[in-house]
C-alpha cells in the first residue's frame, strides 16, 4: 500500500511503523483463524470447586505469604454506555407524542418502566432533585413523564450534570448514610481488606489521559478519609493505553477510514494492549477487576459472604500452585533430575494445571511449566454477554483452559455452536496473576500472547460504519500461553454497572433497600 508524505508524518507522530499497519489491514481484511473448542470447562472438568475447609485452608496461605499484592483495574471506559437507553429516551419521548405509560411500554424502553419506579434509589437522586428544585422546578409537582424527562436532561444533558461525558470510575455508585462512593472510591475501600502488606495498598488504574486531572484531583479529595477509616496507606498510580498499540479502521469500501481533515484514524485497540500495563508492574501477585464491578459495602450478601474472602481464596490457590511449580522447575534444572520428579511434575502439568499435551522430554516438561500463572473466578451464567471458560485446542496441539468470547467462535459451525451453548459458566474478570518466574524474575508478559487470538469488530465513528481491530483481549489471547485455573466463585461477587438501571440491582444497594 501506498501512503502520501503526510500520512508517514503522521503514523511517526503516533509511535507507529507501516509493518505494523500494514499487518492491521491484512487482518482487518482477511480476519482472525477461528479457535478450536474441545469442550466447556464445567464443574470438577476445568472449575474448581472448594469446600469450606479447603477454602479457610487457601485463605490462611494467603494471609501468612509475605508477596507483594497489587490491583489492577481497567478503568478507561467514559460513561456513555450506561446512558445510551436514556439519551434515547431524552431524544425520542419528547418527539413521539405517544402518553408516558405507553411509550414505555414498547420493546426498546420496558425496562426504564421498573427504573423510573425507582429512580430515589439511585445515588445521585436527591443532587438531581436539588439541582431542577434551584432552577425552579416543583419536581413533586410534576406528571410521571414529566418526572422522568426533567430527570434525565438533567442528569445528561451538557446544561446539567453530563454525567454520559464522565469517566465510569467517578460516577457515583452507592449511597450511604453519609456519603456517596464513587467506583473509584470502592477499589480502594476494598483494595484495604485483602492487598495490605505493612499497612499499605498498591492500586493501579489503567485510564484514559484525558481524564487524569479528574482522577487525580478526586483522590486528592478522598485519600485522606479513607485512609483514616481503614488505617492503611494507599499508593496509588495511574498509567495509559500505549499508543503504539492503536490500530486502523477500514470504512464500507475496504479502504482505510480518515478523519474530516484527511488523516488515517488511529483508535484504541481494546483492553489486550493493557498487556504492556500489566507487564510495567512490579510486584508478585496481581488481582485483576474491572471498575465498574465492585458491591455495596452495606448490601445483603457482601455483609455474609464479603467480596475480600473470594479474593484471598484465589490468591491462595494461586500461591499453592506456584510453589508446586517453582519446587519442580528448580528439581528439572539440574542435570541428574530424577525420573520420578518429571513424572511428576508431567501429572502436575495435566491435572493441577490443566496442559493437555504429550510431553517427551525433561526440556518439555520445563517449557510448559516456566510460565506465568493466572486463577480465575468463574461464576454461573446467568445471562449476560462475555467470554466464558472452555477447553480449546492449540496450534502445537495441546489442550488447555481458555477464556473464549463468542466472537472468536465459528457458530456456524453446528458442533462449535452447540458446546459454546453448553457452557454453564461465566467470566467475571476475577483473576489473580504471577508475575515472576522460579528464579524472581519477572516474566516478559508478552512473551505469552497469542497473537493470532485478536477480533474484527464493527463499530461507528462519527456515526459511520467501519471494521475495526481488536488485540487479543487482555483475559483472553493476551494470556493465551499462561497456565490457567477456573475456581467457581459465587455469582454475588460479580456486580458489573453496563447500565444506569443496574445501580438499582441488590449488590449495589444497601440492605434495606434490597
């Protein structure tokens, strides 16, 4: 492909090289080879279950192991998703001249009928109601639709609070009796009950630069109060998608997509290039959670059966498997290894680390078992959209444990179709990962990508049609060739926000509102 003098000024300017799009468009033209699913990982076939006594058992070796923790959460995402059924609400209503009730009984709006029932749950109700109450309006006086749409240009509009513009991270997410806690604010809350070492806690969010002074000025704003309530010292760091890790997108012609001035169009390439993020920390264990995916503090089911407790059972998995690990690869370095420890640790490999592969030699045996290591959380499936668990087979023809989304498998084939209907789980993004090998060296994380693992999406720019790309996603092709581990976790622990209306959901309410 050719490109103009400009366009080479401008793809230098982005800390890119033509190989890389060149590559892009070659995958944006030709696709993604579509994964192999052997089968779903189920219950005692590639999920974990624990009994209560394993469970206190791997917390405990948590509690007492001396790594450093760190949390990292993705939180990049504006707001905008959460709103779109309300912004086209706002847009549509007005213009129908159809009565409140019946409008909200079509297909595309019955579920704001249940929202706008109980929309003085929501945390930011009363700030609404006192910002309409100080430009005039009797907001109790009004009719139901009238309620609902005051409501929500209030809420959305740029003349109001705009909250559609705001990073998810500094929506506010639960109210309590003094206080409303942004997203933000509950990664630290519970960062402080189980990634603690001599009293203080590393959190890291991966976001957007734009959004960095907001960021930044509202743990100013909050750090000290929590740290008072929770006795533990945070440190807290910021870093950004990399933009050499952006792609190109092609529009409805095949032909690379270019802004109003002329300029090819560089977008974020999804969550898989926060690889290099990952790859920049430097500690033992990482817990990895998405930010709009934190409960009430207050609600019913983190009172009986918290969160934190979850998390220490994954670390804990983690840290027994890890010390398996290191003691057979220290065994397998030396020359006169003992038979008896490469059968073992072949056993060790297919059963606690679920690598399906004919092993022939000591060096395979090291190969397979010298990787990072991740445990997952698996919860019920319940319906909603993501990547879930399966055993797949890889291109050296191993089977093992991988977290698929949908898009990766070709359901027109009849047999891929039925086992990804199968599947009785979910991924959640609970996940705890090793960073270092044997030796306490940290693993070059990108060694362990599979790059042939990334999607071709369709999405709108400028409300135009275009093929974008997609890297092997960060839980999915981006740790591809990490030995994996699914234990199931109960479905409670998985609270994600994709919509306004999940605000009023149990786990982000306080008990008595649930």
């Amino acid at each position: 492909m050719k490109f103009h003098p400009k366009d080479l000024l401008h793809i230098e300017n982005h800390h890119l090289s033509i190989e890389k799009i060149e590559k892009d468009i070659d995958y944006l033209k030709k696709g993604f080879p579509n994964l192999e699913v052997v089968k779903p990982a189920t219950l005692n076939d590639g999920i974990i279950i624990l009994d209560p006594q394993e469970e206190d058992e791997l917390i405990s070796i948590y509690q007492k192991s001396k790594l450093e923790a760190i949390k990292f959460v993705p939180a990049s995402g504006a707001a905008s998703r959460m709103f779109r059924m309300l912004h086209q609400f706002m847009e549509e209503y007005p213009a129908s001249q159809i009565d409140f009730e019946t409008f909200l009984h079509q297909v595309d709006y019955k579920d704001l009928v249940s929202f706008f029932d109980a929309i003085e749950h929501l945390p930011f109700y009363e700030d609404l109601k006192f910002a309409l109450k100080g430009k005039g309006v009797d907001f109790d006086s009004l009719s139901q639709g009238d309620k609902a749409l005051r409501f929500t240009k209030q809420m959305l509009s740029s003349e109001g609070f705009h909250m559609a513009n705001m990073p998810k991270g500094l929506i506010p997410f639960h109210k309590y009796t003094e206080e409303k806690l942004t997203a933000f604010q509950e990664h630290l809350f519970e960062a402080a009950r189980y990634v603690v070492k001599d009293k203080e806690a590393k959190v890291h969010f991966t976001i957007s630069k734009d959004h960095l002074d907001k960021f930044q000025e509202k743990l100013k704003d909050i750090k000290p109060a929590i740290e008072e309530a929770t006795g533990v010292n945070f440190k807290v760091e910021f870093s950004f998608q990399n933009p050499s890790t952006d792609t190109v997108c092609l529009d409805t012609n095949g032909d690379l997509y270019r802004d109003g001035e002329g300029h090819i169009l560089f977008r974020p390439a999804g969550h898989g290039a926060l690889i290099q993020n990952l790859n920049a920390l430097k500690g033992d264990l990482v817990f990895i959670k998405n930010i709009d995916n934190v409960a009430h503090q207050d609600s019913e089911d983190e009172k009986s059966k918290p969160t934190h407790k979850y998390k220490s059972i994954l670390a804990g998995k983690l840290i027994q498997l890890q010390k398996k690990a290191f003691g057979y690869l220290k065994a397998l370095e030396k020359e006169a290894c003992d038979k008896t420890i490469v059968k073992e640790a072949k056993a060790f490999l297919r059963h606690q680390l679920n690598i399906h592969v004919e092993l022939q030699t000591k060096e395979d045996v090291f190969y397979y078992l010298n990787r990072p290591i991740r445990v997952c959380g698996m919860v019920i499936n319940e319906g909603a959209p993501g990547g879930g668990p399966f055993w797949i087979k890889n291109e050296d023809n191993s089977v093992s444990l991988q977290i698929v989304e949908k898009s990766q498998i070709d359901l027109s084939q009849p047999d891929q179709k039925e086992k990804m209907e199968a599947s009785t789980h979910f991924n959640p993004v609970d996940i705890v990962c090793s960073l270092k090998d044997y030796k306490g060296k940290t693993f070059n994380l990108q060694d362990f990508v599979d790059t042939n693992k990334g999607f071709v999406a369709n999405k709108f720019v400028g409300g135009k049609p275009v093929k974008g790309l997609e890297l092997p996603g960060l839980w999915n092709g981006g740790m591809a060739f990490w030995n994996t581990v699914f234990v199931e976790v109960p479905a409670h622990t998985f609270n994600p926000v994709k919509t306004v209306l999940d605000l009023l959901k149990p786990g982000h309410q306080p008990e008595k509102n649930v």
